[in-house]
C-alpha cells in the first residue's frame, strides 16, 4: 500500500501492543491509572494518523487475559476508561469512516462495556474505511484454544472432515478471519516480547520495538515505525530474485 507521503509501501495491518502506560505515571509521580487515561490520547491520535494514510486494519492490544490478575481496583478502572472511550469516540471513528471490530474473550468483560462495545460495531458496521481491532481480555493461546473447542464440535457433528484439515481451516475457526494477517507488529515501551498476542497471526509480521511509552507514541513515532517497516526485506523463507526487487510484499 502506498502514500504519496512515504517512499516505500506501509504495512496493509498494523497490530500495536501498546505499553507502558504505568510506567509513563510512575515515573512522573502519578497512579497508575493516569497513565491509562493519558494513553487514550495516544489511542486516538495513532486512529486517525493510520485511517488517514489509509492502511487497511489496525489492532490495539487494550487488555490481555492475564491483566484480570491486575488488582481489581486498576482493572475496574480500565472497564470504566474503556466505557468513556467507546462512547466518546464514536464521533470520531464514524468521521474518519473507521469500522470498530473487537477480538478476545469478550464474554469476560461487564456486560455494560459488551453493550457499548455491540452498540459501537453496529454503528460504526457500514463504514466503508479502516478496520479498528481491539483486542480484549485476548490472548493468544485462549484464541488457539477456542479455536479448537469449536473444531472439535464441528467435528462431533460431523460439519468437518478432520483428514482435511490445512492451516486455511485452522485460520477460519480464530476470532476474526477475515482480516489479513499484521504485516508490522510494533510494541511500545522497549520490551522485546510478544505477551501472548496473535500469537498464530504473527508468523510473518515485521517487528517495531519502540522505547517511547506508549501515552507518549504519537504521529511521529508511528512515522518512524512505518519508515523502518519500508525499509524492511520480507523474504518469506525464500530466496528473494535479484530481478523483482528486493522489497516483496505480500
Ligand atoms: C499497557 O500499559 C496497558 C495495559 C496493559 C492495559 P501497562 O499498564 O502495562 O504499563 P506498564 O508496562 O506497567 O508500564
Ligand atoms: C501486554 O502488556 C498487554 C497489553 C498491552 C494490553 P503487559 O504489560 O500486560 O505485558 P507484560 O506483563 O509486560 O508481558
Ligand atoms: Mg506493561
């Protein structure tokens, strides 16, 4: 995908874990908290700068299964910023023809942020530009998992053939197959790991470590990301021809 801004083609998916929230509050004297509120910021200006270059989906890892082992009182404030979000940024989403779509085990969450979050993708259902994913109480073995669980009663009822099995109907069974996989996974904060996310998705996707905190990543820092990503040669395990170019792309 190109953009008269960019020399080289952006990522078509862009998958973000965006992190370190509490540090970015700790480390200037505040609760944690205000670091998550601080990152709503982040969240909207990285929305908007990605819908606007018109990449195709972009995935924000907001809350993984094993943050329900947070204290309860952080987590409840989480459940509640992300009630305020959704309500507030339903303008803005329906303004930027942004598509809201949410990926985990979203059984877990409130039954009040489930509503808000049912009431954001039908509204926000017929636009016709970039796909937002959220990834909530999402993990990427969870995913595996219920993938599995469904195999298995399709199965049972005799819906599949298991002989037949290929990594297309494996694909077909996560939570949102539609979506291509993420051509660049960037996570902010400096950690060097994946924290159980797309773990299956991932396979080919170019990696982005960030040192800047994630209330801080803002339109310049995903720049930076996307100028690297188009510095990338994606080889795919093969031997790239010298005639093609260098820089293949799926
Ligand atoms: C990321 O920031 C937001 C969530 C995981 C919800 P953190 O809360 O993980 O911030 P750090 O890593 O503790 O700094
Ligand atoms: C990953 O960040 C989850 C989200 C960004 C939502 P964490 O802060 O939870 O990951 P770890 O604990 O550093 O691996
Ligand atoms: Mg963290």
């Amino acid at each position: 995908m190109q953009h008269p801004e960019f020399p080289d083609p952006l990522p078509e998916h862009v998958a973000i874990i965006m992190d370190g929230n509490g540090r970015w509050a700790t480390e200037r004297g505040m609760p944690r908290v205000r670091g998550h509120v601080a990152g709503v910021q982040s969240v909207r200006e990285v929305t908007t700068e990605c819908a606007r270059l018109g990449i195709g989906s972009l995935t924000l890892y907001a809350f993984s299964v094993e943050n329900w082992k947070r204290p309860s009182t952080e987590v409840r404030y989480l459940m509640r910023l992300l009630r305020v979000f959704l309500r507030r940024e339903l303008a803005t989403l329906m303004e930027n023809g942004v598509r809201l779509r949410c990926i985990g085990r979203l059984q877990d969450l409130p039954a009040v942020v489930q509503s808000e979050l049912q009431r954001t993708e039908e509204r926000t259902r017929s636009n016709t530009g970039m796909v937002l994913r959220l990834a909530l109480s999402y993990g990427g073995r969870s995913e595996i998992a219920d993938a599995l669980k469904a195999f298995g009663a399709d199965v049972q009822a005799g819906r599949i053939d298991p002989s037949r099995v290929d990594e297309e109907t494996l694909r077909a069974y996560l939570y949102d197959p539609e979506t291509p996989d993420p051509d660049l996974i960037i996570r902010t904060a400096g950690e060097m790991r994946l924290s159980n996310f797309l773990l299956w998705q991932l396979s080919y996707a170019e990696l982005f470590v960030s040192s800047i905190g994630w209330p801080e990543f803002k339109r310049a820092a995903l720049h930076e990301a996307f100028r690297s990503f188009g510095s990338r040669h994606r080889k795919f395990g093969m031997v790239p021809e010298k005639a093609s170019g260098p820089k293949e792309r799926a």
